[in-house]
C-alpha cells in the first residue's frame, strides 16, 4: 500500500484514499491515506471515526521550498543587484510569491535570476513537470 501511495505522491496526487474490506465480514472498515509534509507518512484510520477524508496537505508545508522564476518584467517582478552584489527581486508578483509561502509555511527561492528571454510554453511546462520550477510570472 505504501508503494502505492508513494507513486500517487511521484505524480504530485495529494488525495488518495484507499479502503480496506475486513476478511471476516468482508465490510470495508480501514481507510488508508498519506501525509505528503514534511515528508511520506502513510495514515490508517478506522472508516467509523472518519469525519475528514483527506489529510490536509497544504495548509502546512513545514519548509517545502517553493521555486519561483520571475520574469523581469517591471512592475510584475523586477530582478537587481543590492549594495552587497546579491541579487534580489521586487514587485508585485514577487511579493504575491513571498505572501503565498508564508502562508503555506514554506520557504520561497527565485531560479533563472539571469535569464535573457522569456520561456515558451512548452518549456515552461517541462521545468514545472519536471519539479525544477513550481511558480512562474513568465509569460509569452
């Protein structure tokens, strides 16, 4: 069952429910479900003392990291380097970002700071499948 859910996890589906019939009555009296934060932790509860079906995944990420990639777009979010060299980022959707995190109890990292062009579609979505980007104000 474990490895079942592990594989639902790997293709990012958070509510899975799996019931379990009892071999003596054959009447479905375990549900089984998993916790995808902070890390893969399988749940097994008794169908009778359900009153939430699904684990609440995202009201807690415990640190996930977030990948962003702004744009560079002024004002949507505008990337520059700060007295210190480093590079930061600003605008209204970097904040929107920032905001979102926070409230999901992640933390939040910009990728492709240095970017020159603005992805296609189909290279935007091959990032996020790929988990290397999960946010984006990239637009064509």
């Amino acid at each position: 069952m474990s490895a079942l859910f592990e594989e639902c996890l790997s293709h990012k589906m958070l509510n899975v429910l799996a019931l379990k019939t009892n071999e003596v009555n054959s009447k479905m009296d375990q549900i089984y479900s998993y916790r995808a934060f902070p890390h893969f932790q399988m749940v097994q509860r008794p169908l009778n003392d359900i009153r939430i079906y699904f684990e609440p995944q995202i009201k807690n990420l415990y640190g996930y990291n977030i990948i962003a990639m702004p744009d560079n777009v002024l004002p949507r979010a505008v990337i520059y380097s700060n007295a210190q060299g480093q590079l930061q980022v600003t605008g209204y959707l970097a904040h929107l970002f920032q905001n979102f995190a926070r409230n999901l109890n992640a933390s939040l990292s910009f990728c492709c700071l240095m970017q020159k062009e603005i992805y296609d579609d189909e290279t935007l979505s091959n990032l996020m499948e790929n988990g290397s980007v999960h946010l984006s104000s990239n637009r064509k």
